[in-house]
C-alpha cells in the first residue's frame, strides 16, 4: 500500500501483517501516525521525504501537490518487496 499521508492510508487497519506500507510525505509536514499503526499490526512500513511542493496553499500544511521523483520512488518500492534484490 503506497499513498500520501492521510486518511487514505487509514484502510492499513484492515490488512494482514504481511503489508508493506510506504508513505510520502513533503518536508514540512512529517508525523509518525501511520508508522505507529503498521508496525503495531507488524506490517512492514517505509517513507519518502520529498521536496518539491507545489501548490498556492502554505508550504507547512498537508494540502500542496508533492512532486515524487519516480526512480527513488520505484527503487524504494523495490527494495520493500519480499525477496527484493538490492
């Protein structure tokens, strides 16, 4: 399960331990809720910082446009995967 912070990661409740969860966050907006839940359900879980932030609202709210670099994104992916070849 890979998403933004936000309530759309809430459904990581529902699924089974063998779950891997990543989250994006943007640099001024980081909290540590969803990791808190993954690894009480011993899921897997990682995140990715990004910093580019586009968007007309403030920089510090969780409401701005991320830009994901997608090869860090796809390598993080890959090194979350089971059996993953670094």
């Amino acid at each position: 399960m890979a998403g933004r912070h936000g309530a759309g990661l809430a459904n990581l409740v529902f699924a089974a331990p063998s779950c891997r969860v990543l989250e994006v966050f943007q640099p001024t907006y980081v909290l540590a809720s969803t990791y808190k839940i993954a690894t009480c359900l011993g899921q897997s879980y990682g995140y990715l910082v990004e910093g580019r932030v586009q968007g007309t609202l403030a920089a510090t709210d969780n409401q701005s446009d991320i830009v994901v670099d997608p090869e860090r994104f796809a390598k993080l992916v890959t090194m979350m995967l089971p059996n993953a070849r670094a």
